[in-house]
C-alpha cells in the first residue's frame, strides 16, 4: 500500500460524546491519524486526562477562568496550553491541522469552523447548529474556499455513503430516519407530563443532554431536515422524515430512477466518526456487526408533525430562510436549557420556539454578523418569555 501521510486531527469539544469516541477511533489508528489539537469549554478535568493520555500537540480550554488550572495540571507535558474562543479560531488555520472535527455543543461552534473553512481545512461536521444557523453562507464559503464539509451525523453520513460514486446523478428526494425518541406514539396529554428523566432516557443512541432532549421533542430531526438541505444542496420538497425506532437504516437516498439505496448498521457513532475521519478509505474494526436476523422486523411510521410540532417549525423555519432557522436555533438551545434546569414544562419548548420566531425581526440576506446579532436577540428574547 502506498505511504500516506498522516492526518492531523484538531477535536473541538473533546470531552462531549462525539469527542471522546473520536479519541477512541483516533487511538485505534495510529497509522492514519495523529492528534493535533483538543478544545473544550468547562470541562477541565476530563480535558487535562485526556492530554496527559493521548498527547496532543495543543490544548484549549476555551473557558479563559480556567487557564491556569489546566496550565498546571499539564506544566510537565510537552503540550502547548491555551485559553479561549479566539486561540480556537487561530489554531484551527494552521498547518498543525487537516482536519477539523466540530464537535462543540450548538451555535458556540460557528466562528471556528467559519475560520477553519477560510483556511481550506477538511471539516468533519458534527456540529449541526452550523449548518441550521449559517447554512447557506457556509456552503458558499466551503466551495470558495475549497474546504471540504464531511457529515458526522449518522443520518448525513448515510446519505454521504450512498451518494458515493453516483458523481452528478440526480436526487429525487432523501428519506431520513429518526427513532421517534421515547415518547413516540404520546398524545400532547401525554407529553405534557413527561419529565427530565423521562426525556433523557433515548431508546437507541447514547450522547449528549442537549441533543438527547433534541431527539425526544423532534427537533433533532427538524435541525437535520435543514442540515440536508445544505450539505446536499436540496429543495424542501426533496427532503421526507420517517420514523424507524430500530435505528438500524440511518438514512435513504432515492435517484431519479426510482432506485433506493440506504446505509445500514448498528447505532454506533463511532461509525460515522471514523468514516468522516478516514474519507474516502473505509478502515478496519472491531465494532459489533449487525445481523439482520437479530433484527427480523424493521418497521416505519409516519412521523407526527401535529403533537411534535418542532418538525413543523423546522420545515416552516426552511421554507422561509434568511435567519429564521437561527432564531429557532437559538430558541431552542434557551428552551432546553430551561428544560434541562426544570424551569418550564417539555411542551413549552416548541410553544417558546414559535412565539420566538413570530416576533424576532427576519432579515432576507444575513451576513455572519447578523446571525450573531439574531441568535443574541433571540436569546435575550426567549429568556425573557420564560421569566414571565
Ligand atoms: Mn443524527
């Protein structure tokens, strides 16, 4: 086989979910990848083992209270130690890097990605708030800039996967899957007495609490519908949801043939992470196989957008472009929050997201600098609906 050079990976957010099973596929191929660069927010504990165990060249904990602490912690490394958001958007333009991995928790990760993108960088997008936020002022810069965006998302990896070797043929449409989260089938009755326990417990995938309480009120699915639109340059129309609780096909993709053709696998991010790291080379591992006779029956339902209304703002928030998907964004990450600290109820998320969306001001055009002005605005905005 021929030499290749290795890739130098930066994770932003390495102690999340996606981050610490990147580390885990990173460890499992040194002959592939050499990691660069580990960036978190808070979590210095976690951030300071893993640079002590897998020796990255740069550290940054993007929290500037907390320099000092991990500074001392890794005095006897030999790793450079930073501290916030601005060493994140220097780090990720320099040579020490090929890919990015976006692995930060919401809109926090749009600026250093933006950097990474102008600095032609391959980015291994999990981070899908960028996309939703910015999404058509980040696909122009990907192309202008030559900077490839590779999904991490299992359900963009799968169509990713299946467009692979079909060059210039013409989608029909993209089928996504989602599980339905825990309260699949719940009337509004129901869901109006669900708790934050009951919320984080997800049938089939294991992450993060932002996402998790994504997943059970259908936004994580709204927020991917328009994370398609751009990573595959679709029509509103061309993108369809459906429920398939066993989580085993990840996404569809239909030609304009009619043929189908699906990805399909066991629930298991490393999955999607190793495969964006590793593009276009499928590598070698040891993950569980899946068998479709443990898995006699996969089934598939209509998803229902009425009870589950974020699907609903989501495709109205697409249709009408401009900023409106980042005020929703921006909704949501103030409504989960509050979810998460039990200060409101689980269906006064989409009930705060739309009443966000009908009174924050729509910009047609947005630069990156109004996205940042909306989010704010929107924040400000939907806490104080939730003070009153
Ligand atoms: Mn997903």
């Amino acid at each position: 086989m021929q030499e290749r050079k290795k890739r130098r990976i930066a994770i932003l957010g390495s102690t999340g979910s996606i981050g610490k099973q990147a580390l885990e596929v990173i460890e499992n191929h040194p002959e592939h990848f050499e990691l660069s660069v580990l960036t978190a927010n808070n979590s210095t504990a976690l951030l300071i083992e893993q640079a002590k165990k897998y020796q990255p060249n740069t550290v940054i904990i993007c929290n500037e209270n907390y320099y000092l602490e991990v500074k001392d912690a890794l005095s006897d490394e030999p790793i450079k130690v930073f501290a916030g958001n601005k060493s994140v958007e220097q780090i990720v333009q320099t040579d020490d890097v090929d890919i990015v991995l976006t692995a930060m928790v919401g809109f926090a990760g749009l600026r250093s990605t933006v950097k990474a993108i102008e600095a032609g960088k391959i980015i291994a997008l999990a981070n899908k708030e960028t996309l939703v936020v910015a999404g058509e002022l980040i696909s122009q810069m990907a192309i202008k800039y030559r900077s490839s965006i590779i999904p991490v998302d299992s359900e963009h990896s799968a169509i990713f996967q299946c467009l692979v070797g079909e060059n210039h043929n013409p989608l029909e449409k993209i089928i996504l899957t989602a599980s339905g989260g825990p309260f699949r089938g719940f009337t509004y009755e129901q869901l109006k007495q669900v708790k934050k326990a009951d919320a984080l417990k997800h049938p089939n995938w294991t992450m993060g609490q932002k996402i998790t309480i994504d997943s059970a009120s259908m936004m994580n699915k709204g927020l991917e519908v328009i994370e398609a639109k751009w990573l595959f340059g679709l029509s509103p129309e061309q993108i369809e949801i459906i429920i398939h609780p066993q989580s085993i096909v990840h996404s569809m993709v239909q030609f304009s043939d009619g043929s189908l053709k699906a990805q399909l696998g066991l629930p298991d991010m490393r999955l999607p992470i190793q495969y964006a790291l590793g593009f276009p080379e499928r590598l070698e591992n040891n993950f569980e196989r899946f068998s479709f006779l443990d898995y006699p029956q996969l089934s598939f339902e209509k998803p229902d957008s009425k009870t589950f209304r974020n699907i609903a703002l989501a495709y109205e928030a697409m249709y009408q472009g401009g900023n409106m998907a980042c005020i929703m964004n921006a909704a949501n990450e103030v409504a989960v929050a509050a979810f998460l600290e039990e200060k409101i109820d689980f269906v006064n998320i989409p009930e705060l997201i739309e009443k966000s969306m009908e009174q924050l001001t729509f910009v047609k055009e947005p630069s990156l600098e109004d996205y940042f002005l909306t989010d704010e605005e929107t924040r400000n905005y939907t806490k104080s609906l939730i003070k009153n």
